[in-house]
C-alpha cells in the first residue's frame, strides 16, 4: 500500500525503509526499536586503562592522516604555484 511522507509529500511504499525522494525515515511506532539507557558504573582504574587504550588507538590514525595530508600537499603544491 502507498502513503504519502511525511516530509516530501510523495508517495512510498508502507514497507520501505525510508523515502526514496528525500531519505526520511518512517515515523512508525510499532517498526521502530526499543532503546535502553543504563547507567554505566565504571571504576576509575578501569576508566583510566580504557584511555590510555584508546590514545594509543588513534596514534594509527593521525599517521595515516598526516601522511595522506603530506602526500596530496606534495602534489597540489608544484600545480598550484605556476
């Protein structure tokens, strides 16, 4: 069955996953999923070593950052100064 969207006003199918005029979601109640909030009960040490884990994590990342950044900054900059 079509119905119509409720932010572009076209009409979609009952049964797809969002619009494929504009990308909004269904506002379906019964097809959405139930969400729990828990608080979470860390320790401080456990917090710590959970940092200290994800600093050394990222180091990979900025290496492969700052190269890909000095690898395109070492070929624009002989095109870009004429």
């Amino acid at each position: 069955m079509l119905i119509d969207c409720y932010e572009c006003k076209a009409q979609v199918s009952d049964s797809a996953a969002s619009c494929p005029h504009c990308g909004a979601i269904p506002l379906d109640p019964a097809r959405s999923l139930p969400v729990d909030v828990s608080d979470l009960d860390m320790k401080f040490r456990t917090m710590f070593w959970f940092l200290i884990k994800l600093s050394f994590a990222a180091v990979p990342a900025v290496i492969v950052i700052y190269t890909a950044w000095t690898v395109i900054g070492g070929v624009l900059s002989p095109l870009l100064h004429m």
